[in-house]
C-alpha cells in the first residue's frame, strides 16, 4: 500500500481473552473502543476492554487499538502488510482484525508509542482518536 494512511490510536486499552470452545461470556464483553467475539471448533475468542475482563481469565494485554481511518474499499490491496512489516522488523508483535468497513491494529499497550513512531516515519498520519482541547 503506498497511499499514506491515517491511523486513530484508541484512549482505552482493550484485551484478547480465551474462553473454552462454545463458551460464552460471563462478563460484559460489549464494552471498549472495539468488541468481537469469534467462535472456533477449538475456543471462543473476546475482545474487549480491558477493564471489563474478569480475574483469573485467560488473557493477552492490555493493548492499544489503532484503527484505520475509512470505510476502506475491498479492491485495495496491501494496506496491512504495509503497516505490519515495518512493525514485525521491529519484533512487536500484533493482533490485526478487521470490520466490515476497516481494518484494526491491536498492539501491547508497551509498544504502540514505538508503533506510532514507526508509522509516523513511513509517511502515515497517526493520532488520538479524539482529539482534546481547551474552549475555543
């Protein structure tokens, strides 16, 4: 993907948490900037605010949800290799997901002030997803 992309970083660390196959939660999963759960032969998969996941789950985070500015068009090719090799050189790890309309970067919440800056040399825009200030 060689257009600059502008990347929104989400206030709010969120969670990837394993439940058993066909489980379902027993906790507020519809909570955080993004809320999926996926369900495998092998596990049930949640992610959700960090915050929400209860004691003694099975859980990866906290981390930082960067989402890509769109709807981005289906015939578009290469915008997450672009955005998740330069990462991978670096050794961060990620967890990449996708809605209907955009893509999802979920980085440890350690690494996404790197992230930003990696992205940022690459020629993409990344910021807050709301943006504060004082009264105008």
């Amino acid at each position: 993907m060689s257009l600059p992309l502008h990347l929104m970083r989400h206030a709010e660390e969120v969670a990837f948490v394993r439940l058993d196959a066909g489980a379902e939660p027993e906790f507020d999963w519809r909570t955080g900037p993004l809320a999926s759960i996926t369900y495998t032969d092998s596990e049930t998969s949640v992610v959700c605010a960090y915050a929400a996941v209860p004691d003694g789950a099975t859980v990866e985070g906290p981390l930082t949800a960067f989402e890509i500015a769109g709807p981005l068009d289906f015939a578009t090719v290469g915008v997450l290799a672009g955005l998740l090799d330069p990462l991978a050189a670096q050794g961060i790890s990620i967890l990449a997901m996708s809605t209907y309309d955009t893509d999802w970067i979920l980085v440890e919440s350690q690494h996404a002030d790197e992230a930003m800056a990696i992205w940022k040399r690459d020629g993409n825009t990344a910021a807050p997803a709301r943006l504060s200030g004082g009264a105008s």
